[in-house]
C-alpha cells in the first residue's frame, strides 16, 4: 500500500509510521544538481480528534488547525532537494534522509478567498522514499514521497501540556503513487524523479499535514488529553526547476540548524 500520513494516531509518531515498513533500507551517496519542487492543488478532506480525561471526566479539545476555514480552499507548497543517488542493494525502496542542508520544505494552506490561514514554520528533518514495484501482485506499487517535520504551524492550537511532557509532532508530504501491473508502471528505478513529467501519470497526487499532540497517560487510564488534526488537498499543479547552488542561500536563506523532535509510539 502507498504510505501516507492518514494512519491511527497510535502509530503516527514513530517516526513517520513509514521507517516501520522501511527501516534498515536504502542509504545515500554523493550529492548532486539541485531542484526546487513547487505544488498546489485545492482543499480534499479533514479529520480532526481530541479526548481529553482529567481522572473524573471526558471533554474535548479545539482542533489544532482551522479545519472549517479551510474547506473550500487550497493549498501551495514548496520542496527544494538535492538529487542525490540512493545505494544499490536490490530492495525496492530507497530512503533519502536529507538534513536541512540538503533539502527543505514550505507549505501555506489558504481558505477559499485564497487567504493564508496555516503556514509550515522551520522545516525539520526532510526525507524523500522512493517505491519501485514494492510489494506482491495486486498490490504492488510505485510511489515519491517527500516528507519533512516542521517545529511549528502558525496559528495552530497546540494544547498546554498539563500532565507530564508533551509528545508534539508537525509533519507535511507530498505524495505521488500508483499500483502497478504488467501494462502501468510509473518508475523505473530509485532515484528521484526530476522531471514534472514523470509525476503526471501517477493515479494518486495527495498533499497531506499532519498534527499531534499528546501529554499525560499513553495507556489512556489515568488523566491525558490528546489531540489530532489530518488536512488532505489534491495535487493538481506542479513544476519543477532547476535551481544553481550559489542561488540557494538568496532563495532559502541560511542553512537552519537540526531540532530533534521527541517522537515515540503512542
């Protein structure tokens, strides 16, 4: 199945969900030209959750993101990467764990009157993984996701932690993805496609943003609260460029330093 960001919120922050199907695969090796990826699409779908439990009572907390002012609207986003070539050891997916220096992110999710209401803050800990004819018949797959953490959303409604530390996660990606047969194949190897052209084909073209939060009782027993919010949008534009590496810093500013996020299983 492709990976996506809509899993059980039990599983979202270890790592993305997706290093359990693909851990202990593909690595990286030299570093070359660079691209900027850009994407836009409108508004497909939202889930939010909370739960909160004080020891007595149940109760419900505001969605972190404005999902009600965003149906209707539309998003836009950004990828810059390096093509670096993944290590040949014959599996049939490559990750790419980029650093900022490498690779970056940016998202604004608009409302209808084309307003900003969220925006991706500091992109975090960018990856790439790239599927091949991953997994059996009928369920095999092609897919390029381009995936980054964030320290923050703006205007987001992060809780307060109130019983212990807070497990806090931020997550955007882009997705390209498509079963494939003996008559529809959409890759050919594992490198990252660097031609707009490549993406075109794919049946499913999805922009996800992803928020969690959690402080108190993982098992749910004694008082937590918790809190999720899932934005789904279409990709139904999309361009990429080369970019020379002495315009990087004027696009991009200066490198941003590595913050590891605390993400465990729930």
């Amino acid at each position: 199945m492709p990976i996506s960001l809509h899993h059980s919120r039990h599983l979202t922050v270890s790592r993305f969900v997706a290093a359990a199907v693909l851990a202990g695969l593909t690595g990286l090796a030299a570093r070359g030209a660079d691209f900027l990826m850009t994407a836009s699409g409108p508004f497909a779908s939202a889930s939010d959750f909370s739960d909160t439990f004080d020891g007595t009572a149940h109760g419900q907390l505001p969605t972190l993101l404005d999902s009600e002012r965003l149906m209707g609207g539309s998003f836009r986003a950004s990828y810059w990467f390096s093509a670096v070539t993944p290590l040949d050891d014959g599996s049939t997916v490559a990750v790419y764990d980029l650093s900022t220096t490498t690779a970056r992110m940016s998202f604004d999710l608009l409302d209808e009157d084309g307003i900003v209401v969220h925006s991706g803050v500091q992109s975090l800990t960018p990856e790439i993984y790239v599927a091949n004819n991953n997994g059996a018949q009928p369920f095999s797959v092609d897919q390029v996701l381009l995936f980054s953490l964030f320290e923050d959303v703006s205007d987001s409604s992060f809780p307060t932690p109130i019983y212990g530390p807070q497990d806090r996660f931020a997550g955007a990606s882009l997705s390209f993805a498509g079963y494939v047969d003996n008559s529809i194949n959409y890759l050919s190897d594992l490198a990252i496609p660097t031609d707009e052209g490549a993406y075109a084909p794919f049946m499913w073209k999805t922009f996800d943003v992803h928020l969690y939060a959690a402080d108190g009782d993982i098992n749910q027993v004694d008082p937590y609260q918790i809190s999720e919010s899932i934005i789904g949008y279409d990709i139904t534009s999309l361009s990429i460029v080369a970019v020379p590496e002495a315009g990087t810093v004027s696009l991009f500013g200066s490198a941003m330093a590595y913050i590891a996020l605390r993400r465990r299983a729930r």
